[in-house]
C-alpha cells in the first residue's frame, strides 16, 4: 500500500500538505495504530453507509458493488498480521477514503457525503464496544461457572474465616469461592446495562450536528437495521457528546469484576504463604528466581491484584480527558481510545488467567483442617449460654473473661 | 445523654476501658459523625432485628414491646439538629445497644444475639442506599424534566455547534439541551441497575460467616420482608464482600449524570462571555467582586464543573482504600462511608442546583441570530455541488478553495 | 456576633442582596468552615497589609493602631472552640472588613485598598502552608527517629525476607525498620523544595493582575518583610495562577512519607498474624469485637494503611479541579482548600499515630528466629560453590535439583 | 539472535520449561517491549559489574576483556531500530545472560554472581532516570527562555485579564507569558530535589536483602564510582523499596510542569477562538476537517491540554500498584514500568511541542487593544475616588450604582 503516498488525492482529507512534522506526529499520536485494530469496523459501517447512500440515490447498484468489492480486499488484507495505515495518513478513516480512490476512482469520493470522520469513529467504536460487552460477558459468565465447579468440588469444607487478619469465625471453602461468584451475577446487571446503552446507531450525526435545512439528510434508520442496532441515537449532540462518556460508562461497569477479581488474587496470595498453605497452584503456574534456587512463585496473583489498579487508571484517565471539556467533538476525545482499547484488552486477558487459575486451584485439606482451630468457636460458646438463658451481653463478658486468664 | 458515660456497662462493647487515646480517636474517626446521619436506619433495622429474635422465641413480645418504645425514643432525639454520639462510644452501633441497656435494663443485653456491628453497619447502609438510589432517580427525572420545558421553549432556535472551539455547523437551542436529557435517560438505566443490586437485605450475616454449624441461626427471611427488601443476600462472606464494592457500584453508576452536568455547565461558562452572550441568568443567580463594581459572575457554573471532580475523587478514593484487600472485613473499610455520604450529599445539592438553572435559563435570541454567521453553511454548500451531481471531496476542495481567496 | 447581621453594611462586599439562597448556600459551601480555621492567618496578613497602607499614606498612625486592637479582639475570639463565622457572609475575608467596620467605623472601609480578597486568601494558605510543612517536616524527622531507636533495639537480629509473599533470604529487623527511615530522609528533599517553592509573599496582586497603570501601586517589600517571607511573588498572575498549583506541589511533595507510612502499616498487618507472629503491639493500641470475645485486632495499622488511600485521592481531586482551567480566579479554585486542609490535618495524625505505633512495637524474638528456615539460605549456598570454583549458573542448577529431590 | 532460541541454556533462568504459555505471556506482559528500550542501561551497568567481580577476584582481567567486547556487540545490535527481544526470554536480564554464555562460553555464567535481576532492574532504571531527568530538565529551561523570548516581543502589551471567565482588570501580554515561566521556575526546584534523590546507587543489594552472613559481598563503591552516582543507596531493603516509589517521586515533582503546560493550552484555545482572536498560529501547525472546507483547529492545544490528564493518569496508576504492597519485591512492580517510560515519553514530545507553539505564537494587537475595553478600569475608578480621600469600600459602592444605572 505504499503507493498510496504518491497518489495525487491528498493525504490528509482537508488537503493540507505542509503541517509541521512534530504538529502532525503530536496530534496523530498512536491513533493510528489503533485505528488499524478498529478497520474491520469502520468497513462493515462504510459497507451500511454506501448502501444508505444508494437508497437516497447518490450511489447506484454498479457503484455500491465496485465499492464492496474494494472494501472486501482491504478487509482481507486486515487479517495479515502485519498491517499497519501508512504513516502519512491522519486515521483510519482517511485512509480508508483513499483507499477506495485509489481502487475505485470517482466513486470513491462520493463515499464522504452525509458522513463525518466524527461519524466513522463513533460507530465503528460502537461497534467495537457492542461485541467487546458481549465478549466480556461471556467471559465473566465463565468466571462464575469455574467458581461453582470449584465450590463443588470443596462442598463444605472448613476453613477460618479472618476479620482484622486475624482469625475470626469458622467458614467453608464454597461459601468463599461463592461469594465472587454472587459478586459477578450482580456486577453482571451493570454490564447488561451498558450493553443496552451502547446499542444505539450513531452514524448519521454528520460532524456532530446533523444536518440541519439542508436538502438531503442521510436516512439513519437504514444503517441502525443493516448494523444489527436496536434503536438509532437520534439527537445529533447526543451522538457527539456520547464520545468518552460511552467509554467511561462502559469501564465503570466493568469495573466491579475486576475489584473482585484483585481481591480474590488477593486473598490467595495470602492463602498460599507457606505458613498458611490453605492452596496451591500447580508449578507450571508458578514462577521461579534467577538467583534463589528454592523459589515457587505466584506472580500470576500479584499481576492480577496489580491490573486492577492498571484498570483503575484508564477509567481516571477518561475522567480527567473528558471533564470540564465543552460541546462538540476536540481533539483530546481521541485519547480516549488508548485507555479504552488497552482496558478492554487487560480484562480479557486477565479474566482468561482467572479462569485458569480458578480451574487449577488445589485445596489443602491437611493445612485448612488444622487451621480451623478453637479460637474461632468462641462466638458459637457464648450463643450457646443464650440458649441456656444468659444474655447475649453477659455471655460475651463471660466467654471474654474465660479466654483471658488462659 | 451525658449520663450514659457514667453506667456500669462498658462504652465499648469489647470491654476495654484503656485503650490509647490517639489510637482510640484516630481509629474512630469521622464515624460518630456518620452513625448520627444513619442512626435512623439503624433504629428500623433494629426493630425488625427484634421481631426475628421474637420469632425465634429469644425475646418474648413483652420484650420487643418494651425495645419497641426505647427504639421510638431515640429516633425522636434524632430529629434535634444537635444530636450528637457520646464521644465515648466507638460507633453508632456501641450506643444504641448501651442506650437499650440504660432504657430497658437486662432485655437490652439480648439485642446483640446473631448479629454483629458489621450486620448492623451493611444493613443500615443498605437502607440509606435504596432511600438515596430513589431520591437521585427522581432529581435526575426533574433534571431532565427541566431541559424538555426549556427545549420546548427554545424550539428551533438556531445557535453555531463549535469544534474544536470554532464554529462549525449550525445547530439549535433544543437539540444542544436535549442532548443532555438524552445523556441522563441512558445514565438512568445504570442507576437503575445499582438500585436492583443494593436491594437486598445483608442482616443476619453475622460477622461475615454467618452462624455454622451452630444450633440456632437468625431468620433471614423475616427480616427481608420486613425491611421491604426484594431478596435476602445469602452467602454471608457476599455481604461482607459488598462492603465497599456496592459502595463504588453505586458512585459509578451515578457517576455519568454528574460527568453531564459538568459539562453542561462548562458550555454555559462559555456561552456566558460577553464575547458570545448567547445565554444568561438573572442577576439574582450570580455574584460579584469585592474589589471590580463592574462583575457578575457566574460562580454557579463554575462550582458546578468542580463538583464533578470532587465526586470523582470520591470514586478514586474508594478505589484506593478497597483495592488489594482480603476477604474479611478491616477496619479500612469505614473508611468508605465518608466519601460516600459526602458524595451522595453532593450529587442532591448540585442536581438541585442544576435545575434551578435550567429554569433560569434566559436565551439571548438577538446575540445567537446574529452568531449564526455564514462559515456555518460551508458543509452545506459543498452538499449543495453534490446534490448538483459532483462527488462530495470535489465540491468539498472547491468551497475550500473559494473560502481562502477570499 | 450576631449583632453584625443587622448592621447597615451589606454582608456580601458587592452588596447584593438578594442573591438566590440555593445559589449562596451551594456558592459559599464549607468555606466558612475552613476560613474559620485560617482566620487567625487573615488577621495576620491584615496586619501588615495595614502597616503598607500607612507607609503609602492611606491610613494615619492612629488608624492603625485603631484597627490593630480591633484585630487583636478577633483573634482572642478566635481561641474559643465554639468560634463561628456568621453564616450571613460569603467567605472569612467579607466577615473580616464587617468586623473592622463594626469596630472602627469607616476606617474599616478603607481596609480593602489595593487588595482583593483573592489577594487575601492566598496570603492566608501562603502562611498556613509555610507552617504546616514546617510541622510536617518536624513530624516525619520524629517518625525517623523512632525508627532508628527500634532500630538500635533490635540490631542485628535476623528475620525472613519475604518476596512474592514467600521466603526468600535473611534479612534483618533493624535492616527492615531503617529501609524506610532512608526513604523518609530522601522524601524530605521533596519536602524541602516546597518549602523553598512557598516562602513567597502574594500579597499586594490584588484580584491576579496587579494595578497596572494606577497612580498608587502596593509597596509589596514591606509586607514581604513583616510576614516573614523569603522573596515577595512578582508576577501578579503567577500570584494568581499558584492557587490551586501549590496545593498540589505541597500535596505531591509530601505523598512519599504516607506511601512509606502505609507500606509499613501493611508490612505490620502481615507480621503480626497469628500464624507468622513477629511483632505485636501491647493490648491499649488494639481493639475487639462486639460479637467475638477472643480477638485483639491491629485497626490502627489498617486505619494507617488506608490513610495513604485517603490521602491520595486529595491530590487526585487537585488534579481535576485545577486541570483544563484557564488563568484568572475561577470559583472552582475554592473547592481545593477542603482536600488541602483535610489531607494535612489527616497527615498531621496519621505521622503521630505512625510514632506512637513505632516506639511501641514488641519484637517476639523467638518466633522471628524460628522462622529463619534453613530454605532462606539456598543462595548462600550457590554462592559458596562459587567461592569453591563453580559457576554462579551451574551452583544455582545444582542447588535447586537437590532441593526438589528432597 | 533466533539461534539463541535453540542454545541448552535454558531461557528462563530459573530453568522451568513448561511454564503454562497463558501464564507465561501474562506475567511478561509488555516487559520485553520496555526491556528492549532500557537495555542500553543494563549493558553498562553489566560492565560496572563484571570490573567489580574482578575487583573480588572472581573474574580475572582476561574474562572481563571477553564479556566487554560482547556487550559491546549486544550494544551494537540496539542500534537497530528493528531491535526486539526474543520472546522466550522472560526479561531483558535473562536474555543478557544467555546471549553472554552463548557468547562467552563457561564464563558468561559466572556474571549474575552477587547479583539478581532487581539489582539489574533497579540499576538499569536508576541509569535511565538520571538521564530523563536530566532532559527534562533541560527541556523545561528551554520552554521558560521561549516564554522569555515572546514576553519580550510583546512587551507591555495591555490585554484583558479574566476572573471568572468575564474581563476584570487590564493585563499585559508579557504578563500572562511570564506568569508560566515563573512557575516552571519553581516547579524545577521539585524536579531537582527529584535528581538528588535518584543519584544513588542500588546496584549490590542483590534481592533486595544483601548478602548477610556471607563469604563475600560485592564491593559496591566501585559500581557507585564506575557508573557515575553520587552515593551508594546503602539499605538493601530500601534498594528494594524505592522501586516504585522512585518512579512515585519522579513523576509527582514534575507533574507541574504538565499542569502549567496544559493551563497555557487552555489559555490559548480560549484566546484563539474567533471570537476573542487574541493570538493565532500559523496554519501549518494548524489542522482541517473532512466535511467542513472552513475549518482551522487548534488541535494541538486540544492535546497539550488532554496530555496533562493522560500524565496524570500514570501517577494514579503508580498509586495504585504500590499501595498497600508489602516489604520485598512482587511482581505486581514491575507493572510500574509502563506508566513510568510512558509518562516520560510524553512529556519529552510534549514539550517539544510546547516549545514550537511559543515560538510560533502570533499576537493579534488590533483585536488586544480593541478588547482592553472601559469597564476593565472599574477598579482603577474606584481607587481614584480613594486617593481623593473616599474610603475603598464607599469609592466601590460608588463605581457600582454608576455602572448600574447605565
């Protein structure tokens, strides 16, 4: 696609050849490479858009075809793992614009009318976010199946419970591994409803205004059916001002998942110190040092605890990227794909190695039945003076006492 | 209730009576201040507390009678804008059972049987949490209420859509507030979401790990039913999990309305200038300096973008202190409740604020008419050349090249 | 003082009115609440702001003397608890020229010549912050020294090394307490820059752009001089633009000492575990249970832990007051003196408790030396195959296979 | 380097070959990627190293001159911008070792005695530190001489200063430009309390403990003389500690200066919208749009402004990952160094950018002085009526029904 460089359709789309190099890399910064993940995106809305345009007669049957000939070859080249847009182009979109005016001709810059790069970015963002919801959803699903598996498998047995670090009252092995489970099912009804939210067909807001007094004006309604959405997002402000709001609403609604998932990650860590030795993990789970020969590891606890701390930072990054920020798309909005795309990537990953974990956990029913030891029946001994009558105050008292001059 | 200091039982239910003063203020912190906001909540869940003792024949209904009438005492002092806790006592949860004790005598003693200070905090939490879910749903309805009355106002009335701080396109009065009803109906639906989450009872969990094992155990169902909850939160290691996490669900589910709000406010710091004019606020809504007769000033704006930041940081707050934790509770975990009080505290006056503005709201119709400037209809223009049978980057190329010989 | 209610003198200095009680109370906030607190630093200020209107003949000697005991009347009121400002006025600096008013009659009036209370308000921080580094600075030096006499108390005496939570080679107790005395003495570096960054005099910028062009401009050395600052702060916009930014310099600058703090808080949670039982604290620094009579927990060292959390979401709400805005005072700017204050006061106490903790501290001498296992001495025993000739890779490959055939 | 792939020596050093693949490129992550950039710096520390075994008699000059020449070879190879890790190594130090034997033979093994990869890590950073300090310090003073330079150009020239976004008083171009050089002034003197504070040596602290008890210790005060470092960071454990909270450190002294560059952005996307037009940029550092011909962006203030939040961002996420941790190395700290070189990259490129958009600035002194408009001088009224004897606050009053009434 080098040759691309040299054709005489410019580059950047507002055909300006002579911005400053550090201007141009600055505020292209690594959208690029992320545009070049989203392509898949930004074709099957082009493919939608070409054929709305075809309904209001701009396009005819010959051309939409040529089109989605086009678009279908450069879906094609997506695959290889080595594709990158070529440097001299501002995004995706413009790329892919050229693209087509090099492989189509005229036809090619019939494509831009009624749409916006505003446009491409949010609905192919959209569409990325819809599947990436139902991807994470799955996931977590399966985190919950693992969990009762191994609940299953360690039916009822005992292990100390632990208020303050210290040992507080008798638990089972399921109760604890249920409770993230029941953790997820809830977290679950936030992500259902960003799925709800984000299903909403942007393309057709234009630059962010619609397209208001002119005599043409795209028929949405054809795009929200051919892209699968449910209702389209009528109010074209709405469509702008969902950029980075979207985002935030979406990772929000994670975020629940991955507080549990570090404070699950968390608790092994502790669970598997040799002087608890309540679990393991098989060795080839675990890792080893470069100069302490006796070492087995469980880093892969210590990167889940951390990556909700990395999760966290992308949600306060969009925070501070969108706040205080006024009406109509600027350009700090496309910082928001990083944190966004590398957020989403990190649950995915990190929800696979959950799983993994969770599957392979093995309890220590030797160290687990040693430690539930008497301290923590101590509560039991005084609700059993209730029974015989006492106050639940005096036997607390009484119990207390009793422990003491031990 | 000065009087209470002096009686025999112990002002902290542990029975220490020495415990270091600094360690003793310093662990105790804000929470008295807290305990006295939710002290009523913590009476109701009391009350049905007792009638589940009743139902499991520790406390005869001569007694619950009794606790009854005590129970109606306290919460009438609490209407005194000047209760306070003692500041001998440790929590809310410590007074209420001394006050019990200092009323009814040994029946008080009683009360504490199959509960915890953890089951009394998550369920007076829990309770504050449906009441505050409702009341910011239905400020949010009146927020979104007041946009559609001052859009029906303001019907097409045309005003420039800025990018990148520059005029655009021309869009309306209607469709810019609009957008922000939009933003808030879809907020709504992950409000919605945390009130389904948090409406379940966690009384009755015990200090985490419920009662095993033992021969007596609360029933829950009682109390489920009687404090109008949908469902009973089974896995007590769950309830002591929600700790926190429901905490951090809740502020980020709220957290998109506030994101709203925001930059509302920062478009109306904009469109207030001199230099645009296009809206203002009567003076009674603004105010001035102490050393330039000339200003006012829409402080109002101003402190409405900030608080968005404020919440933020409560949200980031609850990040940090949760984060990494084990499972069991610690006392970090107070921690949580004075960024969440104080951030539901201010989501109800600044949404309150927020509608006393949209009604305010005066539209400059001379100053936005005459805003609506020619450069505007430059998209249009090149669509113009498109409906006239030339492709859309043409016609685009051509209106740039008119515009800059000019 | 409720007298000054009634007074003709309007209440806010720009003397409306009517201003919306919504909008006042939501624009005023906790302000009064905090003024209160930094009022006695106002007075100062006021003080010498006086002495440079006499020096440029605004006021006579008389005048001056005249306010000072006026002032002087003030700041002993001040000393009761029970010290409110007036909730009929916006801020303590409009309560402050009232009070001098109410007291001197129109000398009062004359006060505010050649100073805004923006001038007012960063002269008074100005002077809080150089006092409380000056504390927090003496504060952290305590905390050093406590470490380095638990230190010399516990010299040379082994314990594990942990890494990933598992034991890794010997290491020793005073070695562990001095590692974070290092790390105090490096973070007050940055404790010092900012001492040096706030020695600077704001006073006399007026309302941020100084007086320009005016026949009487504010002798800004003598004010210098009187507070005892090091330089006077020339550029009147950068008077204005440090709101907000010294805040966070300060803030940041000291972040380290509570990251150090919380990590060995974190530390001490581990090592007091029953199960590793390294340390303990006497029973007056722990707390109980309401329902468990045997626990002695260690809040204290959770409460530390989750300070450093507390803590960090101040700066964090710095961050997104202040970021995106643009120069020139902006209401919003006030909503950082609630972080600024909050987050020293919770330093102040947390750095005493730290202390208190250090000096009491019980090292268990025997569980610490039965807990250095022969398993922490795999690398000294590559390396002395090392000294015999080998390898450090092929020492290591042979200690770790005789490790894993035992 | 593919061959290396095949060599006997294992790639992980710690010899296990079947580490489960999910787990392995998990907990790797991105760290091959950054070791590719920093490796540079753990090549020259590798030679302080092996001068120091020699110093020890455990390399004899001969072997030391055969690892020098293939480091020097290694070296070589990073020229190459195609370099790459390969990725079955788990770091940069594991394939430094292997490409030393596969280079060297038997002797390449002896290097990692009396040390361990966080020594390699922990020195490699520190090399790396001082150098970005360094840089950005010197790019820091540049960005304050191009301020200088503009004032200097517009010397004097009046512009309206803003409170609350309305005018207030007059101000001077210089002023405001100046304003920022001021406060980059003194955000150096955080940044250089910041290169104090890196220029120790942690290279000999091994894993973080030393090497208690042991035959031999390195002789650390050669690496600290070999490698450049003012002092030799003495506590192993404070070795270990200062990872993560060095790049803490770092990154909070210079975050102020991304707060005083974003402010500036801010500034001047206000001050450039058409209708303020105070100052402007030269197209070429200015950007277009696809479907509107007549835009000019200022996108690159867009940037400037967002690249704060981004920034700020990575220090949240540094909170994040080391709170709570305890004493000794986890695995979860080697997810700092992301958000660390990440940060630094930025604000190098941004600061550049800074530079360029100062230099290029263009004051518009037709609209400057159209806008020093009368009501600026309200205040200068005032003081007027002061030096004729009024007081302040009557004088202000005064000014005030005057303006009213117009």
């Amino acid at each position: 696609m080098k040759h691309l460089k040299k054709q005489t359709l410019t580059t950047k789309l507002w055909g300006e050849y002579d911005t400053d190099e550090l201007i141009s890399s600055f505020t292209i910064g690594d959208d690029l490479k992320y545009d070049a993940l989203l392509l898949k995106y930004d074709i099957v809305a082009t493919k939608a858009h070409i054929r709305m345009l075809e309904n209001i007669d701009i396009l005819t049957n010959i051309e939409v075809e040529k089109l989605d000939i086009a678009l279908d070859e450069l879906e094609k080249k997506l695959t290889d793992n080595s594709f990158m847009i070529p440097a001299v182009f501002e995004d995706g979109h413009s790329f892919l614009e050229a693209f087509l005016v090099d492989k189509c001709g005229e036809v090619g810059k019939k494509i831009h009318f009624l749409r916006s790069r505003n446009d491409q970015s949010l609905v192919m963002m959209r569409l990325f976010m819809k599947q990436k919801l139902d991807d994470i959803h799955a996931l977590t699903a399966e985190v919950i199946g693992a969990l009762e598996k191994q609940a299953e498998k360690n039916k009822e047995m005992l292990m100390p419970g632990y208020t303050h670090m210290q040992k507080a009252m008798p638990t089972r092995v399921d109760t604890w591994l249920l409770s993230f489970a029941a953790g997820l099912t809830d977290a679950l009804l936030l992500v259902n409803a960003s799925k709800q939210i984000v299903n909403q067909n942007p393309l057709g807001s234009g630059a962010g205004f619609g397209f208001i007094g002119q005599q043409v004006i795209p028929n949405r309604e054809i795009t929200t059916q051919l892209l699968g959405f449910k209702k389209t997002q009528q109010n074209p402000m709405y469509c702008g001002l969902s950029r980075g709001l979207y985002e935030l609403m979406i990772l929000q609604s994670i975020q629940p998942v991955l507080s549990l998932m570090s404070q699950h990650a968390s608790d092994l860590l502790l669970y598997t110190m040799k002087e608890l030795s309540y679990f393991s993990l098989p060795k080839n789970l675990t890792t080893g040092s470069s100069i302490m020969p006796q070492k087995h590891n469980y880093d892969v606890f210590e990167l889940m605890r951390g990556s909700e701390s990395v999760f966290n930072s992308y949600v306060t990054q969009i925070y501070g990227i969108i706040s205080h920020r006024t009406s109509g798309y600027q350009r700090d909005l496309q910082l928001t794909k990083k944190p966004f795309i590398e957020a989403i990537a990190l649950v995915e990953e990190v929800l696979n190695v959950w799983i993994l974990t969770i599957n392979s956990l093995k309890t220590n029913k030797r160290t687990l039945s040693r430690a539930v030891s008497p301290e923590l029946y101590a509560t039991q001994k005084a609700n059993e003076k209730v029974m015989q009558g006492m106050s639940f105050r005096d036997a607390y008292i009484e119990i207390k006492q009793e422990l003491e001059q031990l």
